[in-house]
C-alpha cells in the first residue's frame, strides 16, 4: 500500500512538475523573442548614424554642382588626378543623392552614384553599386570643398580598383 501511495502522489506531483517546466521556458522564450524584435526594429533601415546633417555641416550646404581644382589618389604611388587631363565633378542633390564623374581624355566617363548623409564630422557615402559605406573628412571653407578618405579607384586601367586615399579640393561649378 505504501508503494502505491507514492506512485499517487509521484503521478499527483507530475502536472505541478509541468506547470513548473512551463513556466520555466517562458521565462527564457518571452526575453528572447522580446529582444529578437527590438534588435530587427533597430535594425530597420540603418539610418541610426546617417542624417541629412552633421556636427556642422548639412545636404544643404554643400548641395550643388562642383568640380575638382585638385584631386590627387594615394594608393601604392602617389597620383595626380588632374595632371593625368582628368576632370572631376560632383552634383549633390538636395535629398543627398549624387552623381560623381571623373574623364579621363580617351576613356569612357567613370560616374559612381549613391548617398549622401553625415556621421558627427564625417561625410559618409553609400555607393549604389556596392553594399560598403565609405565616411570622408569634409570641410567647407569660403566655397572651397575639401574631402579626404579611403576608396577603391582605377587609375591604371587594369580593370582593378587599388585601395588608397581620396582628396578633391573643389569649387562650386
């Protein structure tokens, strides 16, 4: 009898056990799921560190037309852009959009498109045609544009692009 006895109360102590286990993996699933939504509505459109305006400059002041007075590219050798007959120009629209254009004497135009906004001090870039952002130093001075930052460039036309810094000086156009 008395083995029977524990046999009851093992089988009355198995709906708490459950209700125990239930409990238990809510308390791990509803956090977890809980956080999984707050990290993809944090992550929606990655725009937390891309605004129209940064510490001191906006889209705004610097939308318009500009060519190169000076664009040099510092990849494993040192180039001078315009000295190779290069022209180099920059149209910023007012939403941030831009079309950058280099011609070079001879070639095909080499336009790159994308997407203006600002992180703090820094111009960053979002190129239509690759997924990576590039953030440039940015000042403007008088009307005299300056930016300097890492990118891929082919000068050399041999099809690949060499990793080096990017300085334009620039005037309004």
């Amino acid at each position: 009898m008395r083995n029977y006895s524990i046999i009851n109360s093992s089988k009355s102590q198995l709906p708490r056990l459950w209700s125990w286990i239930r409990i238990l993996r809510n308390l791990v699933w509803i956090p977890m799921i809980s956080l999984s939504l707050v990290f993809l509505a944090g992550c929606d459109d990655d725009d937390d560190d891309f605004s129209s305006s940064g510490n001191t400059l906006s889209i705004s002041d610097i939308q318009g037309n500009w060519i190169a007075n000076s664009a040099t590219f510092t990849a494993p050798q040192f180039t001078d852009i315009l000295a190779e007959g290069a022209t180099v120009t920059l149209a910023i629209q007012s939403n941030g959009r831009f079309t950058f254009t280099m011609m070079m004497p001879g070639e095909p135009d080499d336009v790159t498109t994308g997407k203006l906004g600002f992180d703090g001090d820094f111009l960053t870039v979002r190129f239509d045609d690759d997924d990576e952002e590039a953030s440039f130093f940015i000042s403007l001075i008088n009307e005299i544009l300056t930016l300097r930052g890492q990118t891929e460039l082919d000068l050399d036309g041999n099809g690949v692009d060499d990793f080096g810094i990017l300085e334009l000086i620039m005037e309004r156009n």
